[in-house]
C-alpha cells in the first residue's frame, strides 16, 4: 500500500515534471527560458573531445550543477542543438530533451549525465564545424531558467568504422593481383615443363605407324642403295 502510494506519488513528479517543460525539443531550443544566477554549472566528456566528434557516435557529457542561490532548486532537463557556425539562429540538429528530477538545496551539488548523437550525415571527412549548445534547465519556485554550459564550434567527423571499405577494397585487388600472377607464372612453367596436358597430347601425335626399323628409316636413301651394293658384293 504504502509503496503503490510511493508509484503514484513519483509518478505524478514525473506528469508534473513533463506538464511544466515544452515535450518537444523544437520548442525549448527556439525559446530557451531566461538565464538564471543560481545553478553554477561544470561539465566533462568522459569518453571524446568536446573538439572533435564522432557522428553517429553516442557522446556523453556529465554534468555537475551546483545550488549558489538562497533558493531550493530543482536540476530539471538538459537539451541541446547543432547549429550553424554561420548562423546560430539556423538549427540543424534538434536532439531530445533529457529529464531529471535532481532537487538542490541551497550550496547542494548534483551530476547527470547527457547523451546524445550527432547524425551521422553531418560527418565528413575532413571534418568539418559545426555550433554545439548544450543547456541545462531549472527550476526556481515554479520559474524556469536556462543556463548554456556549452556553446562552441567543434569538429564533426565522420564516425570511426571497424573496417574501412578502402582497405577492404585495397586488399581484394592485391589478392586478385598475386592470384593473376601466380596462375601467368604457373601456365608458363607447365608449358616448359610440358606439364600441360592438351599441349603435350599434340606434340606425341603422330600420323601412321611409328618407323623403328633403321632398313625401313634408310629405305630409298643414298645410304641405302650404297648399303644394298655392299651386302651384294660381299655376297658375290
Ligand atoms: C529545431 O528547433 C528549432 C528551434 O525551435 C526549430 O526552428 C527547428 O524547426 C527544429 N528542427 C527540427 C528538425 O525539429
Ligand atoms: C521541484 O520539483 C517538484 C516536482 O515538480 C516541485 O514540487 C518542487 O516545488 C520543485 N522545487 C522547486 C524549488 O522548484
Ligand atoms: C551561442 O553562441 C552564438 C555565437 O557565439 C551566439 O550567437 C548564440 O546566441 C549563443 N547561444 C546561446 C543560447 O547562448
């Protein structure tokens, strides 16, 4: 009982929560809230350079907010863009807005983390700038702010693949290559050789009857009439 009170009770923050903050990113980023005085904000990129970025990398920043206000606060979402470097007013990627229910007492410190992913469309390489803006929104007695952490030019490359097709590309050719090579080298090795079947085949062709007989080799020659005369005087 007391739990399923606890259910409806978080889940009812949760309803509140997203009642009070615009659903969609599109409406925040265009109209951010005021900037307030009272979140001191710090933030690091655990796993990239904040200079440059993967697209369609998963990039996680962490954010710690810190209560320097007299007021209770609550840490409420975090929401980005990319925008133009020429024009910050040109909005190119909205990501979506992250919420938090982080409650910070006076002088009280809390992290979160943000995640987002840049598209990866916008990678290329060499890579190339872009405005990055990250915002962390709070709450102050039903009045909400919006302090800009971050907002600099970084360099979207093109996301780091496993394999790259060009040496995929580069290897297959060379494979092709020494395979053409070794079967040239092969063929004219067997023709030397006479390793080569069909070849062989029709050097031993002979047509009629091989003449081993040396009378039937001679027989018509100069040598044979000579031969014939001899036997003939010997025989006389
Ligand atoms: C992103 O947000 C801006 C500012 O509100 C808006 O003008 C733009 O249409 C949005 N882009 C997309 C793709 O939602
Ligand atoms: C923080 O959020 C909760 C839930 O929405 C709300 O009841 C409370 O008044 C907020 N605190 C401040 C200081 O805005
Ligand atoms: C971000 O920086 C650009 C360029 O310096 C500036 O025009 C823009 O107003 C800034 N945006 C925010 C929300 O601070």
């Amino acid at each position: 009982m007391a739990r399923s009170k606890t259910c409806l009770l978080a889940l009812a923050v949760v309803l509140a929560l997203q009642g009070a903050i615009a659903q969609r990113a599109s409406d925040i980023l265009g109209n951010l809230p005021p900037t307030g005085d009272s979140l001191t904000l710090a933030h690091y990129f655990p796993e990239h350079s904040a200079k440059q970025i993967p697209a369609g990398d998963v990039i996680s920043v962490v954010v710690s907010g810190r209560n320097t206000g007299s007021k209770a606060l609550n840490l409420s979402a975090i929401v980005g863009s990319i925008n133009s470097p020429q024009n910050y007013e040109m909005f190119i990627q909205n990501f979506t807005i992250a919420r938090y229910f982080a409650p910070l007492a006076p002088g009280a410190e809390a992290s979160v983390e943000y995640k987002f992913r840049a598209d990866p469309i916008l990678g290329s390489t060499p890579p190339r700038e872009w405005t990055l803006a990250l915002h962390a929104l709070y709450e102050v007695d039903g009045a909400y702010f919006a302090n800009t952490f971050f907002n600099a030019t970084v360099d979207i490359a093109e996301a780091p693949r496993l394999v790259d097709p060009d040496l995929i590309w580069l290897a297959v050719t060379m494979i092709a290559l020494i395979a053409g090579a070794a079967y040239l080298a092969y063929t004219l090795l067997a023709d030397k050789l006479g390793l080569n079947k069909g070849k062989a085949k029709k050097a031993k062709r002979v047509d009629g009857p091989v003449a081993l007989d040396e009378d039937e080799w001679i027989k018509g020659t100069h040598y044979d009439v000579a031969k014939r005369r001899r036997a003939a005087a010997k025989r006389a």
